[in-house]
C-alpha cells in the first residue's frame, strides 16, 4: 500500500469520528415560544420596480423583498404609491407586449399591485396556491422564486396544532384521489358567494384526511384552523375535525410567526391612518441617508431607553427618490403644511453611515434595517 493512501484513509477516518453534525438538512427550524402580542409592519413604495427594467427582474425583486419579511418575522407589509411610478415605458416595452393583453399583466402598468400579487401569492402555503390564484401574467414565473418555507408552509406529513387551509364544496375532498375540477362534475356547480347549506364546512389543509369546521364559510375561502391536539393526529379514520381561528391566533397564542398580511395604501399618510390595528401604531421609524445613525439610536449611552415599548412598530422604506418624494406627492399632507418627512416618525435613522455606493436600494436597504433593528423589535416588543 502506497503512504499516500493511507494517509488519506486515516483523514477521513478523523473527519468521520469528528463530524457528528448532519448538514444535509436545514436545522435552523423555527421554534415556538410563548405567545407574542406585538407586530412588526414594513412599509415601501410599489414604484421600486422602476429599477427592474424586465419581468424576470421585477419577479426576482419581490422576492428578495420577500425573503427578507419572511427571515425577520414581519408581520404585515404595506405597498404606498409615492407618486414616482413610470408607466410610460410600457409604450416602449416590446418583449412584454404579450402580457399585456386584456390589461391583465400589471408590472408596467400597476406595480403597486403586481408587487402586492407576488407578495401574496409567495405567502400563501403551497398546497393552497391552486386553489386561490388563478393564472395570471403576474405569476407566470414566480414558480422559480426561492421558497419562504414559513411555519406555516406545513408539508403532508408535518403537524401543527395551526394549519392554513381553503375551504371547498364536499364532492372535490370526499375522494382523495379526486382533483377539484372532477369533483365539481358530479356536482351542480354553486355559485362561489353561496354559503354551505349545512352547518359545517369542508376544508383543504395539505392533509390525507379531510377537514371540517363548523362554522359555513363560502368555497375558495382562506381560514386559519386550530386543532384540538398540539400533538401528532394522524390517523386512518376518515376525517378531522378544527375551529376557524384569526390569523393572528398562531402568533398570540402560541409564538408562532405566521406569515404577513399585504395591504395598499394610496399615499404615504394612508399608511399611518388605515392601519388595521386598533390605535394605530405606537412606534413608527423612517428611513434616509439624513437621518441619525442607528447605531446611536440603539447604544446604551444613557440610562433612559432610546426606544420605547411598542405594540406595533412600523418601519417605512422610501423609493428611489426617498421619502422626501412621498411627502410631495402625498395631497393630505401637503395640504397640512408637512413638508419634511421626518416629521412624521417618532425615529429618523440612517441605516448606512458612510456608504460607499451613491445609493442603497430601497430591497437592500429593507435587509439592513431589519438586521439593523431586530434586537429592538426583540426588546422593546411588548408581549
């Protein structure tokens, strides 16, 4: 045997003793702690898309924006028109002509809302994508997109005592191996605003057994179930029973981080005054090269806190012309004499001090904010 070799089985002899970490597997899996009050909310413009000049980098861009409300736990982000989107280029744009047919294709023409579609549609578990987005020019390639792969993004073979599921007629889940359209042929098709007749509704979960709740709920309905048993539940019998909870109920009940809810808002000051949550919210956070440094907001030089305790933080991103931009567009505030953005949040931060690059992507600044501020949100976040 030549020395060479058995050095060579003697390394890997080592490395075999030594290497007990399987790293085949992601093992950095969500865990559940105790219930969570507060919320986290994002807030940017749709008009960023400007800086994509194709769909793949339109589609690409949202889902870099997010990657990044999914790795940090955002719980509800906000898409504002801040006046500088420019849907004059789709005049010009000859490759994307065929997705503008009938209107329906909206990267040109509405990026507020085709941002708001991806972001949707990437939220929204896997297994139910089907039977809740039709197919549209939007999404035509957001099936190459990186996966979220929330806590709620359950596989078959997982259990949770919270699961996301649609409802649906009982003909399309009496037979597992039934697809929807099939099961609708040995049925009259109701119309999709009908409630159930009866007093329970079936419902699709990803799961080998059927679904039921009790309360009627109209077909191709999201819902938010809750289980009797945190434990594992699978069995052969035929069916499972659940409740139809809140959304929220995961996140209030439990700790789990359950996803973001996506909301317009037509104006930077429609983002402060229609938020869904009762008082609005309680700590707000701007974002601009002008602004204090973060990290003298977050060091302890004082005894005082440099944040206060929060229900529901906001943190509003500008465009490509800041928020400055948004102010000027904004009718509501113009007419109040607001002319200076940072007016309007109760902290003005610079995410970058010294940047070396002229500017910082609106995507890029997102993931330097929340990096920049998780340890406040962790903090101050009241429970």
């Amino acid at each position: 045997m030549a020395p060479n070799d058995s050095k060579k089985r003697k390394r890997k002899t080592e490395l075999s003793n030594t290497s007990s970490v399987d790293t085949s597997k992601p093992t950095a899996v969500f865990t559940p702690g105790e219930g969570r009050k507060y919320t986290l909310s994002v807030a940017l413009p749709g008009s960023i898309l400007a800086n994509a000049q194709s769909h793949d980098l339109k589609t690409n861009l949202a889902g870099q924006i997010a990657r990044a409300l999914a790795v940090f736990c955002v719980d509800e982000i906000v898409i504002f028109e801040d006046g500088q989107s420019d849907t004059t280029q789709s005049h010009n744009s000859s490759h994307l002509k065929h997705d503008s047919e009938n209107g329906s294709y909206n990267g040109l023409s509405d990026p507020n809302y085709f941002l708001m579609h991806l972001l949707s549609y990437l939220e929204t578990p896997p297994h139910l994508r089907t039977h809740l987005f039709p197919l549209h020019p939007d999404l035509r390639t957001a099936g190459t997109l990186p996966s979220l792969d929330m806590p709620h993004h359950l596989r078959a073979h997982e259990w949770c005592q919270y699961r996301e599921g649609v409802t649906v007629e009982p003909s399309t889940i009496n037979d597992p191996n039934l697809s929807e359209d099939q099961g609708k042929k040995k049925k009259r098709r109701k119309p999709e605003t009908d409630l159930p007749s009866s007093l329970s509704t079936e419902v699709f979960a990803g799961l080998k057994q059927s679904v039921s709740i009790s309360t009627p709920i109209a077909p191709k309905t999201r819902v938010t179930l809750k289980f009797s048993s945190a434990s594992a539940a699978f069995t052969d019998s035929a069916g499972l029973s659940a409740e139809a909870v809140s959304p929220s109920a995961p996140r209030e009940e439990a700790g789990y981080y359950w996803g973001y809810s996506t909301r317009p808002a037509s104006s930077l000051s429609s983002v402060f005054t229609e938020s869904p949550f009762e008082g609005g919210y309680d700590l707000t956070v701007g974002t601009s090269e002008r602004g204090a440094s973060l990290s003298s907001l977050t060091a302890p030089a004082t005894e005082e806190p440099l944040f206060p305790d929060f229900k529901h933080i906001l943190i509003v991103f500008g465009g490509i012309s800041g928020l400055e931009a948004a102010v000027k567009a904004d009718k509501e505030l113009t007419s109040m004499g607001v002319t200076e953005p940072e007016k309007l949040f109760d902290r003005w931060v610079n995410l970058c001090p010294g940047q070396g690059s002229r500017t910082i992507r609106t995507e890029e600044a997102l993931w330097l904010g929340l990096m920049g501020l998780r340890n406040v949100v962790l903090k101050y976040g009241v429970k």
